[in-house]
C-alpha cells in the first residue's frame, strides 16, 4: 500500500486525483495540504506542512499546489526523505 500525501488537494487536479486514488487498492491519500481546509476531503486536510503529525509519514508527495509553495514543499521532502511528484 502506498501512502499519499496530496499537496494541493483542494484544487481541480487535486480532488481529480483523491478521486482516482480513492478507487484503488493499492494506494490511499493519508492527508494532504491546502490554504483552504476541506471537511468532507475523506482524509485529513492541513493548511501547512508543519501541521502535519509525525505519524503521517508518507511513501509519496503528489503536488497540484501553487509554484510558490514549491520551496517549502522541497525543503520537507527532503527533510523526511519522501519522494515528490510535481
């Protein structure tokens, strides 16, 4: 099973791919992060990186977000070691 954090979840290609994921066995979005939090989202929404709890630890970064939050994005990934798709 793959773990997915989806950063940019609430957007158009966002919601695409929670929909997609959420069809398959093999790979679940575990949380994601958007300026805007999202109740009915199926999975935890963060406004920041920062608010995301150390158990959340993703296999996968998946990002749709804005470019300007690339430099924040990248300095997580790389600080928890997890692979990003933007």
């Amino acid at each position: 099973m793959t773990n997915i954090l989806l950063h940019g979840c609430n957007g158009r290609m966002g919601r695409t791919i929670a929909e997609l994921a959420a069809n398959k066995e093999n790979c679940r979005i575990i949380c994601g992060v958007d300026v805007a939090p999202r109740e009915d989202a199926g999975f935890p929404v963060y406004t920041s990186l920062e608010e995301i709890p150390a158990d959340k630890k993703p296999d996968v970064i998946i990002d749709f977000s804005h470019f300007s939050t690339l430099p924040k994005l990248s300095e997580y990934a790389q600080k928890n070691n997890i692979p990003a798709v933007i």
